[in-house]
C-alpha cells in the first residue's frame, strides 16, 4: 500500500492530490497479503461471474525487478488458490 501511495503521489503535480479511496472506488484494486489479494479477486470473481482477470502487474516507473517479482508472488502464491477454488467449484457444479 506504500508503494502505491508513494508511485501515485508522483501524479499529484498532473492530476491533483492521490486519493486511494477515489482510485479504489473507480477502480478494482487488490493490494495487500497474498490472503487478501485472494479474497479480494475471489469476490470480484464472484460479482462479475467469472474467473477470468486481467492483471497489471506495474505501476508507473516501478523498476524491472520490483515487476518480475509482484508478477512471481502473484503466479506462485496467488493464482494457485484462485485455480484451486475455481477447480472445487467446477466439480460441485458438474456432479
């Protein structure tokens, strides 16, 4: 979350002040534990009625490393809870 705050404050002389709760609202922005992303796409996944996201993985100017490795957390730890939930819902739904 500071990490956004601070990437974002960047705009401020563009766009006006960062208001998080402004982007959050116009926005779907899932920030936080690996626990709470999950829960965050997972309920989502379940407004919208699908499965399927679309990821950005940067922000702004965020060096290469710092990309590489939201995208690593999010495909090791992440997506994997996602697919297995999604599987058990899959199975119920076909029995």
């Amino acid at each position: 979350m500071d990490e956004l705050k601070t990437r974002a404050a960047l705009a401020d002389n563009l766009h006006g002040g960062f208001n998080y709760d402004a982007i959050n609202e116009s926005f779907f922005v899932a920030v936080g534990t690996a626990d709470q992303v999950v829960e965050q796409l997972e309920e989502w996944g379940q407004l919208m009625d699908t499965n399927h996201y679309n990821i950005l993985g940067a922000i702004g100017n965020m060096p290469h490393w710092k990309v590489v490795k939201n995208l690593t957390l999010l495909a090791q730890d992440v997506l994997p809870r996602l697919r297995a939930k999604a599987s058990v819902e899959r199975r119920v739904a076909a029995e």
